[in-house]
C-alpha cells in the first residue's frame, strides 16, 4: 500500500509544486496520474521514488515512512518499485540481456538466478528473440519493452511509469498498455502519469487528476477529463 497524507513540495525557489494532497493506493491498483504541464505529477513520481523529499506531511510506502529512511535504507525502498520513463534510459553499449542482467547485478543477485530470471522476463515482454541485440537496433516499442523488463526484473511490488508512451506511435502505445495491463493483472502495482487522453479512456482504470498542486478529481474506471 502507498499512503500519501497531507503531502506537500516546495522546491528551494519557492515554488510549489504539491499542495496538501492525500490518497490511498492498494496494492495490485491500477492508477493514471492526469493534469496539465506543470501540475506536479513529476514531483509526485519523484517523491514516491524518494528521488525528492516532501516538505511537510507522510509519503508510507509498504509501512516504511519514506521521509525517515536512512541513506542506507533508500535501496531497499528501490528494490520495491520498478520504474519506466518517456526515453527508456538504456545502457546504449550493453546487449538487452545485459541492461536487464544489470539490474539484479547492482541489486546482489546470485549468478543462478540471473540465468534464470532474465530470459523469463525477457520472454514475459516477448522479446525472447532480441536479448543478444542493442538498444539501437530495436524500434522504440522494442525499448520500451526492455525498459519494462529492467524494471520487472526484481520483482518489485510496484512499477511507476513515468509517461511511458510519450515517445510511441498510437498502436505501439497501446500494445505497451497492454502489455502494462498483463504486468498489473499478474500482481503488481501501477501508478502511470502520462498525457495520453486515449489511453486512459480506452483503460478505465483509476484517475487521480492534479491541477496546480492539488488533487481536483479520484475516480474509479475515469476519464482522462482533459482535451488534450
Ligand atoms: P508536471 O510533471 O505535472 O508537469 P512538475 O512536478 O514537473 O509538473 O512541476 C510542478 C511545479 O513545480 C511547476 O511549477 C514546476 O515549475 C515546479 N518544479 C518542478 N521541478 C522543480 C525543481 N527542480 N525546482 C524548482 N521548481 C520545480
């Protein structure tokens, strides 16, 4: 469970970005993060990645008080949560078997299950046949679809996807939702902030829409509420 209560960001220039907001997610939820530019969705996704701190209030993550972590705690906060990003963010010089390998390496996984969870996952996205390639011989869904396995690869309890679709053409981005939907229905937890109307029409999934810091609308199975 994700337990936001009374949360508030104000960077050091004195903007602010969340203004008091509260929610509860579930675990095995499925949640879009909706709103104009500038809302705050990004300060949201970073404070529930602890890559920013809250200025006031509680981020509870799975019982653990974000805010509270020590230094030494943060990776284990990570080890929890898988996250995907607009531009994929892979290692362009490591093979997609290595960008996945890489991060149960950096997590201290033994060998033996490296061998074993690497191509499950890689099957998992449907991409069985490519691990031996590089990032920049895939299409962008394909990158995606390693991103997504990276991030899976640890089996972390929820995956946060910042506006994963932004960067694909409509159908590519709907077999990526789909595939999310697969991911979400075999147990893990999804909180997605994007932009794509569509998508989140088509999905009928939970809606929190952020204006201006606060939340102005939580709805179940929602629309994405805005013209663009
Ligand atoms: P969104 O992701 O919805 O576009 P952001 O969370 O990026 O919104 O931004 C929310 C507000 O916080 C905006 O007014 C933005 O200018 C401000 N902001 C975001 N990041 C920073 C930062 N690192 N320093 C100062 N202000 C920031």
């Amino acid at each position: 469970m994700i337990l936001l209560s009374n949360v508030s960001k104000v960077y050091d220039n004195g903007s602010t970005a969340l203004n008091n907001i509260s929610f509860v997610i579930e675990r095995g939820e499925f949640v879009f993060i909706v709103g104009p530019s500038g809302a705050g969705k990004s300060t949201l996704i970073k404070l529930l990645m602890h890559e920013e701190t809250a200025t006031s209030g509680d981020v509870i993550i799975k019982n653990v008080n974000v805010g509270q972590l020590t230094q030494k705690q943060i990776p284990y906060l990570r080890r929890n949560m898988g996250v995907v990003f607009q531009d994929f963010r892979l290692l362009p010089n490591k093979t997609v078997y290595e960008n996945v390998s890489f991060a149960m390496e950096v997590v201290g996984a033994p060998k033996r299950a490296i061998r074993r969870q690497v191509p499950a996952v890689l099957s998992m996205v449907g991409l069985a046949g490519k691990a031996k390639m590089l990032p920049g011989q895939l299409s962008g869904g394909e990158q995606q679809r390693v991103a997504l396995a990276r991030a899976l690869v640890n089996n972390p309890a929820f995956l946060i996807a910042d506006e994963p679709t932004g960067n694909l053409n409509p159908k590519t981005a709907m077999e990526i939702m789909e595939l999310l939907d697969e991911i979400n229905k075999r147990g893990t937890t999804i909180i997605m902030a994007t932009h794509a109307k569509e998508i989140v029409n088509v999905m009928k999934k939970r809606v929190i829409a952020i204006e201006d810091g606060v939340i102005v609308r939580d709805e179940a199975r929602g629309d994405y509420g805005y013209e663009n």
